[in-house]
C-alpha cells in the first residue's frame, strides 16, 4: 500500500505468463490504454512498476474498505456456492429489502461500468469478469453512486488476465485457480482443443450474465 501522487493505492505483483517479444510489447500498449481509462464504476490503474521479468507490479487505486463481491456473497452463500454446485449449495442467509436494493445497485455499477469498457472504440474486453473481479468500496470513490448502505462496484483488472498467470492477480481477496475461473466463462471457451481461442464482447456477457446469478440467485 502507499501512495500515487495524492491518491490511495496498492501494489499487486504478478507473474507474466508469456514472455515473448509479442506479448510483452502487447502487455505494456494494453497497460497504456487502460490508464486512459476514467470511468467510476472502473478501479483506476496508475501504472505499473518496472522489476526484473517475468514479474510485473501492476498500481491500482484502492481503499482500506475494498472487499471483493465474493467476500460480500459468502456471508449470504456457502463459500464458492452456487457455482461450485448448484445441488449442495446452502444459504446462509437471504436478502432482506435493503440487501436487495444494494444488489440491485450493485448490479446496475457492474452494467455501466462494462457498457463503458464495450463502448469504448475499439472495445475492451475484461475476459475474466468474476465475482473476484468486482470490487465493493464506498459510495463516495464512485462519484454519486453507491446504495443505501453507501457501497458501490467498481471492475478490476480488465483486459490484464490474459497476460498475467490466473493466482496471480489480487483485488483485495481470495483469487480464483483455473480450475474455479472456468465457471464464469462462456462455453465455447471451456473446452479441451489447445487451439487459441478467440474471445468476443459476447464472451464478457455470459460472464456477466454468471456474476448476476450470483447476486440474485435464490436460496439453494
């Protein structure tokens, strides 16, 4: 933790997973578009740190209330549930009117934020939105946003997974292995070929579509 210029910020180290010429080119272009980006419902990236390869640090803004949304959804599901299995999944606890409308904020933080990434020309694409991805902060690092409860959701790590070994990355919990970032994405980039496949607007919505099953998904 410390400090950019006069704002809040973390240092996340991370391991690249490919370092060809190619990659590393294409990682630091990716790095510089995405510190052009000014959105709130977005966590902001600084820059990044220059160590010896293939580590990279990677400085991202951040407030000592951030939680990620799956910290938030465990006190409501079994840890991972229901996407470890929708069978065993047991709730903790159900939403009241008030939690409901947080969601409902939340979920509403979460569409405008990848609007913005999609609407951008060309487009972004996060490639790995989970609940691990999207960050619950208070209201006032989201402009006028935020709930009844004065939280707001703001995306992390956009478009970075790619290049970056999946454990690596570190929003402020627990991060999801292979075998549990799977369940987020689309099918058609689920299977066994070890073609390179590729990746479409698409692709984020039905990892979209999965982070708000999370949030409303009824009692198990």
């Amino acid at each position: 933790k410390g400090r950019y210029k006069e704002n809040l910020a973390i240092i996340k180290e991370a391991r690249l997973s490919n370092m060809s010429s190619e990659v590393l080119r294409d990682f630091h272009l990716e790095t510089a578009i995405l510190r052009c980006l000014n959105h709130q419902n977005i966590v902001r990236l600084y820059g990044l740190v220059e160590i010896p390869p293939p580590y990279v640090r990677i400085v991202t803004e951040y407030n000592e209330r951030n939680i990620t949304l799956r910290s938030h959804l465990e006190k409501y599901h079994s840890p991972l549930s229901p996407l470890h299995d929708v069978a065993a999944t047991t709730t903790v606890a159900s939403l009241n009117q008030k939690e409901l409308i947080q969601h409902l904020t939340f979920a509403i933080d979460i569409c405008r934020g990848m609007q913005y990434l999609h609407g951008i020309i060309p487009p972004i694409t996060h490639r790995s939105l989970t609940s691990f991805s999207v960050i619950i902060t208070p209201s006032n690092s989201c402009g006028d946003g935020g709930g009844e409860e004065g939280f707001c959701a703001k995306i992390a790590d956009a478009s970075l997974a790619r290049y970056l070994e999946v454990t690596a990355l570190d929003s402020g919990g627990k991060v999801p292995g292979e075998e549990e970032s799977w369940r987020w994405r689309a099918p058609e980039l689920t299977t066994d070929s070890t073609e390179i496949k590729p990746f479409f607007l698409s692709s984020d919505v039905y990892s979209f579509a999965m982070v708000m099953w999370e949030l409303f998904s009824p009692p198990g």
